[in-house]
C-alpha cells in the first residue's frame, strides 16, 4: 500500500475489552450510508430533526425541532397535494406527542445510538465536511439525549453555545417501544388540520394530552408542537427558543455543576471572548495535540461533564490545517493514555465530527480509489 494512503487513526486493539473500530463517513454520504434501504424508508421511532420549510435568505433551511417517525408511507402523493413534486409525508411525533405529516425533504434522519447489534449506527463514526456551516449543523443534529460534547478549537464559542441549548433547552423524543413498555397501546384522534406548508396534514394527540393548539398562520414554516417556538436566528444551526420540562440547571463559567457542553482552545484571546460572550457556557484554555494538554484535556472532562467522558467530540482546529496535525488530534482522541482506563472511568466517544478540507480531500480520493476507510 502507498505510504500516502497509510490506514486512518483508529483504537488500539481491544480498546477496553472490545475491538473497537470507527468508519469514516463524507458528511453529504450520512443518509445513504446509514438510513437508505432497498425502500428507502425511514424505520418506525427514528429519530429526525425538522427543517423549516423555507430557507434564510442564503438558502439554508433552518432547523426547527427534534421528532420520531411513526410510520413512513406515501401519504401526500396524491391529486390533494400537487404541490408535493412527488414528495411523500412521513408520520412524526414531536416531544409533547403531537403528530403530524411532513415532507421527507423536510427530515433529517439522527444518528443516534442503537441498541440493537446489527443496526449500523452501533458503530464508532468520524463524519467529516470541509465546511463550518455542515460542521456546526452536524454537531446540532447527532448529538442525542444524556449525552455530552466537547468541541476543540471552540474559537469564540458559538459551536459550545448552541449545543449547551441543544441538550438542555430542546425537546427530547421518547422512543415509541419505551412509551409502550409503560403504558397501554396508544389511542390516537385525528383531526384535519391546515398546516403552516397549506397543506392538509391529519394531528394526533395522545390520551391525556391536551389538544395542540392552533398551527401558526405563517405558511413558511413547518407544523409546530405545542412544546416551541421558533427562532429567527440567522444561521444554518440556528435553534428554536424552547425549553424541555426536564432539562438541568445549566451553570455559568464558574460553577463545579457538571455540564453537558465543553469548549476548549489554545488562543487565550479567543477564550477570553467566548466567556464574555457566552457566560452560561463552558470554556478552557488548552492545547490538545499535546500529550500534556490531551492528558490535562481528559482530567478537565472527567471534572466538569455530567457523564465523565464526551460522547461526541467536534474537531475544528483550522480547516486548512496540515493533514498530520488533523491525524493526530483524531488519533488522542482514540487511543487515550494510561491516565484513564476505558470501561471504567473514560469512553471513546461515539462520534466525531471533524472539519478539515485536506482530510476531507483524502477521504475523497481514498473512496475513488476503492480503499476501505
């Protein structure tokens, strides 16, 4: 094999007692690696995040809420919709209950953890993109419930900031199985609605639940639960301002309360401003392509973040940065040093999320010439 195509970071063998191995995914490749099937349907409880309808005026659709997928049909495609372009809708359950028809183009399936063996998303992923706009909306998207983030190269901290929201402020969508475990099989009430699409769109409630209030008038956005709202924010990541029944305390710069969102950077400049920018989050000064800085980086986490270890950790540490450094960054974060004893007090994480254009590039040029990644 030429030196140039050398393998990919990955864990030592037996990481923790497993064979642990991570696949490397092109971001535009997610969804026909992971969610398309002979049928191209999006199994019963995945979970998705709703775009907005209709694009900023850049073009980029905003995200509006987290939601699981009832059922996946053709609903839609008939004479009623001609709007549609052949579009079908899929039945989604928002976190209060509320169900509603959606476009499939308007659903981003989640990668989020499987229990079951065989499903492909029980992997070890590295998503890769070129682009901070794609780097800040994966972060957003495939970061799941008690789970925990880390990003290095925080820079200012906008990244940190929206995944502190993210996994304290927005709504949670239990699993459909979990619910049925709990209580008895679903009645559900249809009613007609005008959705905000102008689209007929059949709404369900739960037993006990109080019917959804009216959809918003507005014909650019997508249906809304009755759990949030919307924000205007201007940004391809941009969140809705809502906040879940559950979510924790979250604490300033300064408190020991453990959190969910961690962000660290070598440059005190950029430190200094993302902690007056974004008071209620968290941020470090720390260098982690050293083995110093990575072994003071494990400490600070076990420290501050509420499982101990991060599930997810984003990599931005300049997107023309030189392969070698983006290589060893990617390899501290999967062979931790002896610091740490993995199964017992660290984790690898599930997923990384890397922006880089010449590992990008590499990864392209690998896939074309049929070398496993």
């Amino acid at each position: 094999l030429d030196r140039r195509w050398s393998p990919l970071p990955q864990p030592h063998n037996k990481s923790g007692g497993k064979n642990i191995r991570y696949q490397y995914v092109l971001y535009e490749d997610i969804e026909t690696t992971y969610f398309t099937s002979s049928t191209s349907k999006l199994p019963k409880d995945t979970l998705c995040w709703i775009l907005k309808s209709k694009g900023s005026a850049k073009g980029e659709r905003e995200l509006f809420l987290r939601a699981r997928v009832v059922h996946d049909d053709e609903y839609g495609n008939d004479n009623e919709n001609e709007n549609d372009n052949g579009d079908r809708r899929v039945l989604i359950r928002y976190p209060k209950g509320s169900t509603y028809h959606v476009k499939r183009s308007n659903l981003i399936p989640v990668l989020e953890r499987s229990t079951h063996p065989n499903n492909q998303r029980q992997q070890h992923i590295v998503i890769v993109m070129p682009e901070t706009n794609d780097y800040r909306r994966a972060a957003v998207v495939h970061t799941c419930e008690n789970e925990s983030f880390l990003e290095i190269g925080c820079s200012y901290g906008p990244t940190v900031d929206r995944m502190r929201k993210v996994l304290t402020e927005i709504g949670h969508v239990t699993p459909l199985m979990t619910l049925e475990t709990k209580t008895s099989p679903l009645k559900e009430e249809e009613e007609e609605e005008e959705n905000d699409n102008g689209n007929n769109t059949t709404m369900k409630t739960q037993p006990g639940e109080s019917s959804p209030s009216p959809v918003h008038k507005s014909k650019e956005d997508p249906p809304q639960s009755t759990t949030a709202g919307s924000s205007s924010t201007s940004s391809s990541a941009s969140l809705p301002q809502t906040s879940a029944a559950a979510a924790p305390t979250t604490p300033t710069s300064t408190s020991t309360t453990p959190v969910y969102s961690l962000g660290i950077d070598k440059s005190e400049e950029c430190i200094d401003i993302a902690n007056h920018r974004y008071p209620q989050s968290l941020f470090s000064l720390e260098d982690a392509l050293t083995q110093k800085g990575i072994t003071k980086l494990r400490s600070l986490c076990q420290q501050t973040l509420v499982n101990g270890y991060p599930s997810v950790v984003a990599i931005d540490i300049n997107g023309t940065r030189e392969l070698p450094a983006v290589l060893q960054c990617i390899t501290h974060q999967m062979q931790p040093g002896t610091d740490v004893t993995l199964g017992d007090n660290w984790e690898l994480p599930r997923l990384l999320i890397v922006k880089s254009r010449t590992l990008y590039a590499d990864i392209q040029k690998r896939y074309q010439l049929g070398l496993q990644c």
